[in-house]
C-alpha cells in the first residue's frame, strides 16, 4: 500500500511593519513593508513497495522551505521552485510537489515492473529515492534572500546523484537576481581568471594543466561563469554540479571571490 504524507506547516511568521525579526528566519525579510509574511515547509513523503507483496519500497521526499503572501518576493521563490525544481508550472507548492511526486512514481513503477525480480540478490538495487531539500542560507549578503535546494537521488546503477542549485533574491524589490545584476560586462574576464586562480590556490597546484590532472577540473568542459551561484557578505560562491565540468569523481565543485 502506498503512503503518503502531505502538509504545509507554518514554521515562522514576520510582520513587515518594522517589528523583531525571529531568529529562525535565515535572513528572509520580506519583500513589501506593509504586508505580512509567512515561512512555512512544504513537506511531502511517498514510501511505495517496489512491486506486489513487497516489503521493499521505493522514497520520494520533498521538504522546502516556503513564503506565503502576496508580494514579490513569494512569488518570485515559489515560482522558483515550482518552475525549475518541480517542473509544474502554473500551481501552488503544494499542487506542484504532489503533481512532482505522483510524476517520477508513475515513471518508477513502469521501469520498476519490467526490472523486478523476487528471487534476484540484487532487489536493494531497486530501492530509488528522490529527495528534495530547500532552505533559505544563513550567511547570505545584507538585502539579499540566498535561497539553496539539495537533490539527491538513486536510480539503479554504482552510485546515486547529488546537485545543487541557489537562486538570490533581492528582499526589497523580490526580483530574482541573475548573473549580470552582481558581474559587469567588464568584469566577467577578470572574474574569471580570479576563479581560476582561487581553484588552483585551493587544490595546491601551480597552473590550470596540474588542476585537470590531479582533480579533474574542467576535463569536461571549461571553467566559466554559471548562474548557479549565491550572494554571501563580499563574496560570491559559485557552484558547479557533478558532470558539469569534471568527472562525478570530482564532486561538486565550489569556488569562493570577492565581489568586483
């Protein structure tokens, strides 16, 4: 029998009329002074037998960290996540993570059915989960809502996946903020070479063919500025998933320089 646990729980709540702010709140704000504004969790659980009479199961997980209200800011982060991390536009949260979860389940049981077998020693192999996890960052920038979702999911194989993806928020306007917002046209190039710089300072090597030798960096493709990055104090870290520039040996790859 399929389980399912599904609820949105109120976490926080912070009234934008300049009062305290509680200490849970991992620097959201908000995003208009007359308007309140509610964090709450999304938080969705599917454990389903990988097949008839079985006690094995397969997990889709889903806890994210939400805002309610009618400003910016909301729905610029819940578009966020329901457009990129959910893939279902157009929905609630919640209508999204069900739609999600019911999604990738239906897709499981059919491969799940064809793959199957009772007496193989290898059922554990079956055992696929897929958890999402998102949560406002404590160390962002003053202004900034930095916002991180971890993925982490097992299909078969030798090993599972882990990615990440951060998205930045200005508090005031609520406008999501893309790459050229906090790097000039000017500065990209020098942005790059700092980046460079810093990966081959923190692996301890001298130059970028010792870096792809001893690490695997940019064996797959060459370093460059990716909009997957967040906003902390001076600084901005950016963040290349497994595959992406190097082999999935080499992990996911974070390289930290100040702003320009």
């Amino acid at each position: 029998m399929k389980k399912i646990v599904a609820f949105l729980s109120v976490a926080l709540i912070c009234v934008c009329n300049g009062c305290g702010r509680s200490a849970g709140t991992s620097g959201a704000g908000s995003s208009d002074s007359t308007e309140a504004t509610l964090w709450g969790t999304e938080n969705l659980c599917m454990e389903i037998p990988i097949a008839p009479e079985e006690t094995l199961t397969y997990r889709i997980g889903i806890k994210m960290d939400t805002l309610s209200g009618r400003g910016t800011l909301a729905r610029e982060l819940n578009g966020f996540l329901c457009d990129s991390i959910l893939c279902v536009s157009g929905a609630s949260l919640h209508q999204s993570a069900v739609a999600f979860a019911d999604s990738i389940s239906t897709a499981w049981k059919s491969v799940l059915k064809d793959l199957y077998d009772p007496q193989s020693e290898y059922k554990d192999m079956f055992r696929y989960y897929y958890e999402v996890k998102g949560n406002a960052v404590e160390d962002a920038a003053d202004g900034i809502l930095s916002y991180q979702v971890d993925v982490e999911t097992y299909e078969g194989g030798a090993h599972g996946s882990h990615w990440v993806r951060y998205r930045n928020f200005d508090k005031k306007t609520g406008k999501q903020l893309a790459l050229q917002d906090v790097v000039p046209d000017e500065k990209r190039q020098d942005v790059l070479e700092t980046m460079m710089e810093k990966l081959c300072a923190d692996n301890d090597v001298e130059n970028v063919a010792q870096l792809q030798e001893q690490t695997g960096i940019t064996v797959l493709g060459d370093l460059y500025l990716t909009n997957n990055f967040r906003l902390k104090g001076d600084s901005i870290e950016f963040l290349f998933n497994q595959y992406e520039i190097a082999p999935y040996s080499a992990g996911i790859i974070c390289v930290t320089v100040a702003k320009p």
